[in-house]
C-alpha cells in the first residue's frame, strides 16, 4: 500500500509540473500478433506509475517540422521495477507514429518518452470483482491490472471480455491462457469477429448487449474497466449502467 501512496502522492504533486522528455533506450521487442508489438523500455528516470497509464512516444517523421507523439498504455506491472516498462502498439494503418514503432524500431534504439499519465487505473484499493472488457490494442491497460495483481500476490476476482478478429490476432494470447489455467480467481471470455468457427472463443461477433448481461450477470462485478473504440466503450457502459452498476465504478478509456 506504501507503493500505491507514493504514486498517488506524486501524481497529486506534478499536476502543474510538466514532465520532462527523456530519452529511453529499447531493450527488447516481443512480436504479439501481425500487427503488434511490444516494446520492453528502460526508462533512466522514471516515476511509479499505476497499472492502467501510460507513457507519450515522440519521434520525428520525415517532412514534418516537430516531432509527433502518441500515447501507449503500459501492459507492464509497475511492482516490482517501474523503471522497465512495456508498451503495447498496434499499427494503425496510415498512421504515422505507429507504422514506425512496430515496423522499424530494434533493441537498443532510443526513444524519446514522456510519462506516466492517466487517470484509468487500478489497485487493490479500487476492490473488485473486477469486470474488464477491451477490443483490439484496448486490452494492454487490462493486462497491467492482471500482471499487477499477480505480482502483489492478491486475488481478487476478475473476468476479461476481450474481443479480437480472430485467435491469430489476440493479444498475450498464450500469456492469458496460461494465466487463466492457473488462477482461479482470472477468467477470460474471448470473442472473434471474424473467426465463426474457433471454439477457442466463448462468442463469435462485436461485444453487444446480450454478451454483456451474461458476463455481468456471472461475474458480479462492483468496478468496471473499458478501453477500446468508442463505439464499443459506448456501448458497454450504458449496458452497464442499465444493469444497476454504480457510475463510480464503471471507468473507460477509448482509443482512436
């Protein structure tokens, strides 16, 4: 809890502080899935940060006059070295900052990096059960919950939605069935957009209301943690909300 404190602490103080760029280097990169990536960054001066942040990313691009930057939640557990973050980037198509940080960056790059922020977070304190739905790259801030939870050695329950194209396309796909085999207080309920016929997944289309009064009818839950499109985190909250959930507890994040 002392951990959680100081991070909060912090947090509080340098509201009105800017933070400094700094130049971090790459240490490894872990391929996710055709259009993944995660890079495993050394942050020289790093602050705590809580499961659910994230960092900005800013490199220069060829014809632009300054630098662009973009934020990647962190899918790393602060506890118990925050200065090695891990961040989860999805090529969007056209983009101009992603393309470059899943197609050209290799270890031992440098970065520049700016963080953490990001009110989207959880701990032990938040209380659960924990209901977490992501689509696509939205899950990286839900897994920082899960790795935190495991490396604090609690276990309050939690159950993750995870929509996704197909199993190919899943996210720490192996990683969240090993965990899910192993702890039982995590369960996964994944759904393919595109994959009919993959008994892997529990429903096979776009999170809708249907799949979401099951799930909260099972799990329960007293928080709730939403990051994806906005079409998707939209749709779940006011689901949520009209199957009773407190709107205290109900927090979102959308990606563009």
């Amino acid at each position: 809890m002392a951990s959680e404190l100081t991070v909060e602490l912090t947090t509080k103080k340098e509201r009105s502080k800017p933070k400094p760029w700094q130049m971090a280097k790459v240490t490894d990169i872990i391929v996710e899935t055709p259009e993944t990536n995660t890079l495993r960054i050394a942050v020289p001066e790093a602050d705590p940060f809580l499961p659910g942040q994230y960092y900005n990313i800013r490199i220069p691009i060829e014809g632009r006059p300054r630098p662009i930057q973009r934020a990647y939640s962190i899918g790393s557990s602060p506890h118990p070295d925050s200065s090695i973050i891990e961040v989860g980037i999805r090529e969007t198509p056209g983009g101009l900052v992603s393309p470059v940080l899943v197609r050209q960056v290799a270890p031992g790059d440098l970065l520049e990096v700016r963080g953490p922020y990001g009110a989207f977070t959880w701990t032990q304190s938040d209380g659960g059960p924990v209901l977490l739905i992501g689509a696509g790259s939205g899950v990286v801030p839900l897994m920082a919950m899960i790795r935190y939870q495991i490396a604090m050695g609690t276990s309050i329950p939690m159950h993750l939605l995870f929509s996704s194209k197909s199993y190919e396309y899943v996210i720490y796909g192996r990683e969240l069935e090993e965990l899910s085999a192993e702890y039982d207080w995590l369960e996964v309920s994944h759904s393919f957009t595109r994959d009919p016929d993959d008994a892997r997944a529990r429903y096979h289309r776009r999170i809708d209301a249907q799949m979401l009064e099951e799930i909260y009818g099972e799990v329960s839950a007293r928080v709730a943690y939403i990051c994806g499109p906005p079409e998707v985190v939209d749709l779940s909250e006011e689901i949520l909300l009209r199957l009773g959930m407190d709107p205290d507890g109900v927090r979102t994040e959308k990606y563009d």
